[in-house]
C-alpha cells in the first residue's frame, strides 16, 4: 500500500538523493516530496514490520518521521 510520511530535516535534492539511494534497495521507488512543509516521502509499505524498518532507517539517516 502506498503512505506517504512526513518527515524531518530533509532540506534540498541531496537529502532527497541520499534517502533514496539508502533505501531503494530496501522498499523500491522511493518519492521525495521537497514543496511540501513538511518534507513528505512516499513509498509502498506492504506491512508493519516493513513500515517500522523504514521508520527506524530514516531516523538513523537523520530524517525522523513525525507522522505515522
């Protein structure tokens, strides 16, 4: 299912490069929303473990989810 999170600290294209190429990988097409305030990532979480695990990555990237 595709969510879409807001996030924290994500400023410019750099940020936006840097989630996508830590976790395309992980969770496939990643969108980085960079007019929205704040910042929204969307992507397609297919269930809650997932949904926890890329929580807890972008936190560690330094970009914590403020929505869930």
């Amino acid at each position: 299912m595709k969510k879409t999170y807001q996030a924290e600290n994500i400023s410019c294209n750099n940020c936006a490069n840097m989630i996508k190429a830590s976790l395309t990988d992980d969770f496939g097409e990643i969108e980085v929303n960079l007019e929205a305030t704040p910042k929204e990532v969307t992507l397609d979480i297919e269930n809650d473990e997932n949904e926890k695990k890329f929580i807890s990555e972008m936190s560690e990237l330094g970009f914590p989810i403020i929505n869930k």
